[in-house]
C-alpha cells in the first residue's frame, strides 16, 4: 500500500474572474475511498475534472503512483471515470460501451471479447450483453457505466455523483453493492457528492470542500463527532446550533451563557468571545439524573414529531429569543405533550463549540 | 357532433392527400402514351419518351450539374454548419440566438430577392464564372437547414459522452468522431436530405446565376417546356418522383421519417 | 473598468468554430443583401428614392402588389381551410396508417416544384384529367376551359404550398394532450364550446407557423405563377424577374425586391412575436 498514491498539490483553478480552486492539496492512500463533498460550487467536481484530465490546473502538480500526469491528456492517464447520469452511449449495445476503451487502446475485437465478459460477469450483467444502454435501468445503467471505466485497468477510479440517477432506495443499495465491488477489485476511488450521508457510507476519508479549498480531510467518524469548523458541523449531519457568549475559560474547557441556561463545553477561547454551541440531537436525554458530567438545562416542548425509528422534540427556550433544541429520542416516553416543560442534558463532552 | 367532427377531418385530410398527389400521379401515365401530347387518357403504352430523355440537349449535363451543385453545397454546409452548431450550442458565444437566426435566416427570405442580391454582388465584383456563383449561392440556400437540424441535434447530445470517452482513451477528435458523430447522425441525414433536395430544386435563385452553357435541371426543364412540350418530360419527371420515393424509404429505414416533421 | 476585457477572455476557444460559417454567410448572403438595398437608393448622382417612387406611384405595379397580395392571401386561406382538418386527421391516426398518410403528405413536398406545376398543368388542360372524369361521370357535356384561369392559379398555389400548412399544425396537435378536450367535457362544455375554447387556441401556435410559411412562401412564389398563368398574372417576383432579366432595370428590379423582402420579413417577424405572446400566455 503506497501512503501517497495520487496527490494533488498547490493546484489552482480559474474561470475568467471566478477562483475555482484555490492552492488545493489533497493526498489519497492506494485502495483508499476518499469522498468530495460539498455544496454545489465548492469546486468539487473541477477537482476531479482536473484528475481526470478534462480540465488543466493553472498551477500545481498531480500524481498517480509516483508519475507526473500534471501535462497529460484525458485519453493518456489511464483514469477510470463514473459520470453523473453515466454518459453511456446510446447508439452502442451494452458490451460495445464497456468494450469501448478497450478498443480504443487498439485491442482487437477477439482480445476484448473474453475481457468485455469478465466485467460484465463483475457487474452481474452477463445476460444484457447485447441489449442497448437506452432499455437498461438506472441500477443496470450505473453497472454498465462502473464496468466501462473497470475494464481498462484504470490505476483510479473517479466517480462523480454516481448515485444521484438513483431513487432514494435503489441508492442505498446500490452504495454498499458498488462499495465492496470496488474492494474487491482493489482500486483507489474518488467519489465527488453533495449527499452527506452518501460520503459517510462509501468512504474512508471525506474530504469537506469549501470555496475551492479543502476544509477538513478525516475519517467520517470523526468528521461527525469532531468537525473542525461550523461549515463542517452544518454540511454533515444534524445538529442543535445555540449563540451564546463565553463567561469563562480555564483548562480547556469553557463556560457558555445561552438562552437556554450555562453549560460547559471542551474549548479554550477568551472570555467575552461570541461563540456558537452545538449538540448532535441523539448525544440528548430527555428528565437526566444529577451528573457532573452532564449540561443539564431547561425548555418547553413546542412540537414532537414522530419519523418512525426516533422521535423528535423540539423544544423553546424558557426567555426569549430564536434559539431551539431539537432532540432525537429511539422510544418517546409516555405523557409527553407540547407545553410541557421539561428538563434536558448531554456530555460535556459531546458538547462543541466554535467561534462565531 | 364528435362523429361529424372525426368524418369531416377525416375526410379533409382524404381530400387533402388526393389533391396533393393528383399532379403527381397524372404525370406516370402520360408519361407512357404513344401520343406526343399529354391528353388523357392516354393512348397506349410506349417506353418512346424514356428513350428520348438521352436526345434532348442539355437535360442529363443538366442533371449532372444539379446533383453536383446540390451535393457540394450541402457537403460545405453540413461542414460550415456543423462547426457554428457546435460553436453556438458548447462556446457560450454572446448573442448565440441572434447568429443562430442569422444563419437560418435565408429560409425566410423570398428566393427572388436572394437571387437578384446574388446576381449583383458577383456583377459588381466581376465575377462571371456561372459554377462558381451556383455553389456559393446554393451553400447559403442549403445552410439554414443543415443549421436547425443539426442545432436541435446537437442541444440534445449530452456532451458527458464525449469527456467519457476521452478518460476512456480516445483524443478529443477521435471521441468527437467515435461519440459525436454517431449520435446526431440522424440530424445531418435530415438536414442533409432537406439540403439537397431544396437545392437541387431550386429555380428562383439558379434563374440569376445561370448561363447558357451552365444551366441546372429545373432551369432547363422549364425551358423545355416552354419551347417543346411533349411527354419526355413526363417520362423525366416520373423518373425524378421514383428517385424521390427511392431517397425518401432509404431516409425512413435510416432516421425515421416521422423525426423530419419540422420542415 | 476591467469588465469588458474579462469578458472578452472568458470567451470558450470553441467559439471561433462558428467564425467559418459567420464569415462566409456575412459575405455571400448579407453583403450582398446589403448591397442590393444600396443600389435601390442609388441613382446616378446619388441618393434618390425614384426606384421605390416608381413601383409605389404606378397604378400598374400597385396592381401588382394587390394581385400578389390577393393571391397570397387567398393561397392561405384555402391551405387553411383545407389542411386544418386534415392535420387533425393526421395527429388521431395510429401505428402504420398514420406514417403512411404522413408519407403522402410528405411526400409531394419533396417532388420537384417543376414537376408538379407541370403536372397541374396536365389535369387543369382541356384534354386532361379533369375534364375527362367529369365528361364520363356526365357532369358538364363539353370540356371547359380551366387552364390559365384564376381558378387554376389559385388551385396550383394551394397545391404546392398545402403541406406546409398541414405539417406545423400537425406537429402542433399532436403534441397536444388530448385529455384537455375530456376535461372540459366533464366540466359540462358543449362540443362547440369545447373546439372554441380548448382545442382551437391549443393549436393556435401551429396554425400561426402555417399561416405565416404559406403566405410568405406564396408572396414570393415565382415557379408556379408563371407556369399556370403567364404574364396574365403579372406578381411581384415577376416583376423582379422581368426587371433583371430582360429590362435590365435594376433600380426597379432591386426596389420591388426591397418591397417584398419588407412583406416577408414584417409577417415571419410579426408571426415570431404571436408566436411568442401565444407561448407565455400558455404560461409554459
């Protein structure tokens, strides 16, 4: 296993008067899935037309296995890609898509045959070999598309928003289907998404793009227990957001004045500092027990919602203001009613702060 | 009501294929009569007027012509065309829908007039060569519909494919050539076919460009007709319509006949 | 300001592709164009309006353009009257029936404009086609003269420029969701009311496109005029001609030209902007 496998560095990309990205770098393990995520315009899918060689960086170097593919073309590379709606052809049958690059490397007909077969059997579409593309499926179209980009051997595989032709429940199975096939083969993959939930189910690493720069790169656990800035914390997973102001700060851990009551959160910022207070809503309990561990403040319910698996509360500050709670609970106790007052709490270390 | 409405359109449209083809049709007979006059019915059968589609001056250099001129202006069309579809559809050129108009916007405008410009211009510029004027002429006769065909082609062509087939391998030509090409192979067959046909039909602009020795088909087979009208020209036309039928079944197996409504 | 230069950078290199085609279109077609226009206004010693004065101040060439008028317009309306319905017919028909009538419909289209005025020729003459079916079926007792008649004009015109009535209206119908008509039906509309209010201005956008192909298509028809009629019927494209060809006098020439290109071009710009008012008011 290299460690550096492909790595982009200090690459820069613009359009007329739009910086697309910015001095990026990214480093990416053989045989690891790392996951583009970000909000449309964040620079995502140009980072990966940059890898694939459908677009040259302004400036900056990227690599694959050592090689300096910085100056070649998109048919040199040797760069597998999975296009959004897959760009199958239409006009071809679905063994001549996949023996497509094969045969534009200048293998024969007979020498692709046996290949074309393998990765159909791969993709467990051996008997729509000769269907055309435009009588598949969406879940068949992908599988097409992902043999297509296979069969060459590429050393990278670049997937951009594979999943989103897919209705919601095909997509979860089609996510874990394509994530062990891509095991299976061994290949080093790149998935660029605006589906949070999809970075984290696929990946190994997420990468958080922002304004055509990288803005965390970790692994999807702790990427949600521990994001590094508010854009992370809003873009991955839900979350209760409070403002508040810091009273006071020693140790590394602070203590925070929110419309909700004090509570302490692991963080050394200065006193008087305006800060944003965040909780995952299924770190809370509703009516704690006493604990030094724990915040433990008050709200009323002003809404409860049933989503089948959990439940959630909503709940009011007891003074004035915008701020609210939401709260995710697996079972809902009995006698629970909107109006109620009620008290809540979580780990002080489950508790995150930012400076807003 | 609904029934008196679905016979009388019914009918209109049996009345409208009738009235359409009745000069067509009439042509085939006449153009087998043993009479060297076109009165109907015709009196017996000969093959006499086919014969003498060879002895009459100038018809099949005509032919000749017209096929060459209507064939080079749509292939420097469907070249011309094909780059400013692509330019006007991937180029995120400024005022894209005005050029598209402009370069469709020959079709709009009365033949005569393009002629009578046409004539002009080569007048002024001293331009004499009657091949020459035919051909530049005829490209812009031809351009406009190799420009809508190939325009609503390409804005469907999602242009994915072709990038796809560059990461698998292909130069940007060869997947423009592999992967574009193929797929809007049916918008340059219609466009193509449309092309030919108004240019191998034309007369209100040939009439300008034409001179004695230089003179496309429907110029001299209205001459004919003019000077010495007899049933050759029966015979010369029902050989155009069978060609016609002929080019229209090949385009039906090729593109479908039903995808070239937008005339 | 930097804006116009970024503009200017921004500029896809794919764009240039157009110029080939940009180029030789603006030197053969518009260049001339503009040329012609000139010389209409040019005079021996410079600007004059003489040309536009003659074809405008002579009763003759008012007649002509009357004449012209009147044709195309009559051309119109009957392709209206007839192709209407008949592309209603064409939309309702199924499978193999409906490519084969949209072939015969078609079909005429692509035959020679020669060909046909030709053979309009042969059914209209004394011993054609038409006055032998209605001699046998005994409706007349003695052929009658229909050749070279307005009668015969008028049918030519409407021959040859049909199609391009029926086929926009049908691409319009077909298109049509024919639950609409239904709809109204449940809500308690009279057939009557049902064509008027629904399926009439439905197909508005494709009756505007066939009106407007038709008549300026027959505004400026040439062949078929010529063919039927002769110089009895003098139209503004003959005028041209004749001007051109064997006058030689082009300021006339190129003045009546001005005049019929203005014609074509107010009712294909006239027929966008209906095109366009009937599109938004659709709200789609």
């Amino acid at each position: 296993m290299q460690p550096d496998y492909l790595v982009v560095s200090g690459a820069d990309k613009r359009f007329g008067a739009a910086t697309v990205l910015r001095d990026l770098s990214l480093s990416v393990a053989q045989g690891e899935f790392v996951s583009l995520l970000g909000p449309s315009g964040c620079g995502k899918t140009t980072l990966l037309r940059c890898i694939a060689g459908l677009l040259h960086p302004d400036r900056g170097r990227i690599t694959v296995g050592g090689r300096d593919i910085t100056a070649l073309a998109a048919h040199q590379r040797n760069v597998g890609v999975v296009f959004q709606n897959y760009a199958l052809f239409p006009h071809l049958t679905v063994a001549e898509n996949i023996a497509f690059g094969l045969r534009a490397r200048g293998i024969s007909k007979a020498e692709a045959g046996p290949r074309v077969a393998e990765a159909l059997a791969l993709v467990r579409m051996e008997v729509h070999g000769d269907k055309p593309v435009t009588a598949l499926s969406g879940g068949q179209q992908q599988r097409v598309a992902v043999a297509r980009a296979l069969v060459v051997r590429p050393s990278l595989l670049l997937l951009d928003e594979p999943f989103s032709a897919l209705d919601r429940k095909l997509r979860e199975t089609m996510q874990v289907e394509l994530k062990q096939l891509l095991r299976e083969v061994g290949i080093t993959a790149i998935f660029v998404t605006h589906d949070q939930e999809e970075a984290l189910v696929v990946s190994d690493r997420v990468a958080v793009m922002n304004a055509g720069q990288i803005e965390q790169l970790t692994d999807p656990v702790t990427l949600y227990h521990a994001p590094a800035s508010l854009y992370v914390l809003d873009f991955v997973g839900q979350s209760t957001k409070l403002s508040g102001k810091v009273l006071s700060s020693s140790d590394g851990m602070i203590e925070v004045q929110t419309a909700f009551g004090v509570l302490r959160a692991p963080a050394s910022f200065m006193p008087g500092s305006s800060v944003a207070v965040a909780v995952r809503p299924e770190a809370m309990v509703l009516a704690p027990e006493a604990d030094a561990a724990l915040n433990t403040l008050r709200g009323q319910i002003s809404d409860i919602s049933f989503l089948g698996s959990r439940t959630q509360i909503h709940l009011n500050a007891p003074a004035e203001g915008e701020d609210r709670v939401i709260l995710e609970l697996s079972r809902l106790p009995a006698g629970l009613a909107t109006g109620q007052e009620v008290s809540f709490g979580f780990r002080v270390t489950d508790t995150m702060a930012f400076l807003a | 009501m609904e029934r008196f409405a679905k016979g009388l359109t019914s009918f209109a449209l049996f009345l409208t294929i009738a009235f359409l083809l009745l000069p067509i049709v009439v042509v085939i007979p006449v153009s087998f009569t043993e009479a060297p006059i076109f009165a109907f019915p015709p009196e017996g059968f000969s093959l006499q007027w086919y014969g003498r589609i060879r002895n009459v001056d100038g018809l099949l250099s005509a032919l000749g012509l017209s096929a060459q001129i209507a064939a080079l202006s749509t292939a420097i069309s469907l070249l011309l065309g094909t780059l400013c579809a692509i330019a006007l559809v991937r180029g995120r050129l400024p005022g894209a829908e005005a050029v598209a108009t402009f370069m469709v916007s020959p079709l709009m405008l009365p033949g005569l007039v393009l002629g009578i410009a046409m004539l002009q211009a080569m007048r002024e510029l001293g331009l004499r060569d009657a091949w020459f004027s035919l051909l530049i002429a005829h490209v812009v006769i031809t351009m406009p519909f190799i420009m809508r065909t190939v325009l609503a082609s390409l804005s469907l062509f999602d242009f994915a494919m072709v990038d796809a087939a560059r990461t698998l391998g292909c130069s940007y030509p060869l997947a423009i050539w592999r992967v574009l090409v193929p797929n809007i192979l049916p918008g340059f067959v219609s466009g193509a076919l449309f092309a030919f046909i108004a240019s191998f039909d034309n007369y209100p602009v040939s009439m300008f460009l034409v001179d004695v020795r230089t003179k496309t088909l429907p110029i001299q087979l209205l001459n004919y007709l003019e000077i010495s009208p007899d049933p050759t020209l029966a015979a010369v036309s029902t050989l155009l319509i069978l060609l016609t039928i002929f080019v229209l079944f090949l385009c039906d197996r090729m593109v479908g006949l039903r995808r070239m409504s937008s005339i | 300001m930097m804006a116009p230069a970024s503009k200017a950078q921004k500029l896809d290199p794919l764009a240039y592709l157009a110029l080939p085609g940009l180029i030789f279109m603006a030197l053969v077609f518009l260049a001339p164009l503009l040329l012609m226009l000139w010389s209409s206004i040019r005079g021996a010693d410079g600007f004059t309006l003489s040309g536009y004065a003659r074809v405008l101040g002579d009763d003759y060439y008012i007649q002509v353009i009357g004449q012209t008028l009147q044709l195309a317009l009559i051309t119109t309306a009957g392709a209206l009257i007839l192709g209407y319905p008949a592309a209603f017919a064409l939309a309702r028909a199924k499978g193999w029936r409906q490519v084969v009538l949209f072939a015969l419909v078609f079909l005429p289209l692509t035959v020679s404009i020669i060909v046909k005025s030709f053979g309009w020729g042969i059914v209209l003459r004394r011993d054609g086609i038409l006055n032998w079916l209605m001699l046998n079926l005994g409706l007349i007792e003695r052929p009658i003269r229909m050749i070279f008649t307005e009668f015969a004009l008028y049918a030519g015109m409407i021959n040859v420029f049909l199609p391009f009535m029926v086929l926009p209206i049908y691409s319009v119908v077909r298109m049509m969701d024919p639950r609409l008509p239904d709809a109204a039906a449940t809500l308690g509309a009279s057939p009557w009311f049902r064509f008027t209010r629904v399926t009439l201005p439905l197909s508005l956008p494709g009756v505007v496109a066939g009106v407007s192909i038709v008549f300026s298509l027959a505004v400026a028809a040439y062949v078929t005029p010529s063919l039927l009629m002769g110089d009895r019927y003098m139209t503004m494209s003959m005028v041209m001609a004749k001007a051109f060809l064997n006058l030689r006098d082009w300021q006339l020439g190129a003045a009546m030209a001005a005049v019929l290109m203005t014609l074509a071009v107010v009712v294909v710009i006239g027929a966008a902007i209906l095109q366009r008012r009937l599109g938004t008011a659709k709200g789609s």
